[in-house]
C-alpha cells in the first residue's frame, strides 16, 4: 500500500477531499496529515476523518529533522500539497524526489511564484481580465511553482466574474480533479 501524507496551512476542503477519495482505496492511504499552523481548521477535519494530525513550526519545517523522522515512522511514500503555504525545504525535497505533489489555483506559468495563492491568484485574474483560469498539478521543487507539470485544466471566465467566482469555479477543478490525479501518477509509478 502506498502510503501518503497531506500537508495543509488553513481550512483543509481539499484534504478533506483527497482523504475521503482514498477513504476505501485499497492501494492509496492518507497517513497523516500536517500543517505549518497548529490553530488550522485542517486539524479539526483530521480528527473527524480519524486521520492523525500534527503541527510543525516554520523553523521545523525548514530545517527538516523532526518532520522527516515522523514521515519515516509512517512509511511515507508521497507528500501531497494541498494548501501548503511554506515552501518545501531542500532536505524534504532530496528525500522525496519526483514524490511532492502541488495543486495551484491557475493555468501555471500564469501568476506562480511566492505569494501567488488562494484569492491573492484570483483577484490577479480578473485584473487582468483573463478570459480563463484553471488548476495546474505539478511536481515540487526548489522554486515555487516551477516543478514538471502534470495535469491543467481550464475554466471559463466571463467578464463579470468576481474574484470568489473565479474561486468557485477552481475549487470545483480541485475537486474533480486532484484526487485522481494523484492516483493516476501513483499508480503509474507502481
């Protein structure tokens, strides 16, 4: 069984998502979930899907130890981000190598980069009055939102669209799509 751990900064939705899609996979399991804020609700969705949860602090993260010692003690084979804000240090990456997955709210390499998340991505699109956004599922590396692309899909946006539709329309791409995908590139990798 190929065992995966969720990392999550806020509210969870798509972590929650992913870990109910894998609820009874008999070959996917969401091991553990963990965040960079011990107050995010994420923490509380875990605790509702009876999947541990725990907290590491931006230096924690940053320097690697503690947090590579607990993906060991549960046999971590993928790292999934699903609204992980920090930027994965250089110790995870090299243990995880073509094994740390990211969803990111746009047609990737459209607004990516530090600070380009959530609403900050959306409201960017209809000042610049785009005609499309979407979700890009790509592979984690050194610089934000750079990793091998894996999967993009579009969404039409019509010029009255506000920024929390242009959200809405790209959290159903999330939904539809993330966890799939993440299944597809797992098992392909069998």
């Amino acid at each position: 069984m190929t065992q995966i751990a969720l990392f999550s900064s806020g509210n969870g939705t798509n972590a929650e998502n992913i870990a109910n899609y894998f609820d009874k996979n008999s070959q996917i399991k969401v091991a553990v979930i963990i965040s960079n804020k011990q107050n995010a609700y994420v923490h509380q969705r875990a605790k509702v899907l009876k999947i541990p949860s725990y907290s590491f602090s931006k230096n924690e993260i940053m320097e690697g130890t503690p947090l590579l010692k607990l993906l060991s003690e549960y046999k971590i084979d993928y790292i999934i981000l699903a609204g992980f804000l920090l930027k994965v240090p250089q110790t995870i990456l090299n243990n995880f190598p073509n094994k740390i997955i990211n969803i990111h709210p746009a047609l990737l390499p459209k607004y990516g980069g530090k600070g380009m998340y959530g609403d900050n991505v959306h409201k960017k699109v209809v000042e610049m009055r785009d005609s499309k956004s979407g979700i890009t599922i790509h592979y984690v590396n050194e610089k934000y939102d750079e990793g091998e692309i894996i999967f993009q899909e579009s969404c039409t946006i019509s010029p009255e669209d506000t920024y929390k539709d242009v959200a809405q329309k790209v959290h159903n791409l999330e939904y539809a799509h993330f966890p799939r995908v993440i299944e597809e590139v797992i098992l392909s990798n069998k």
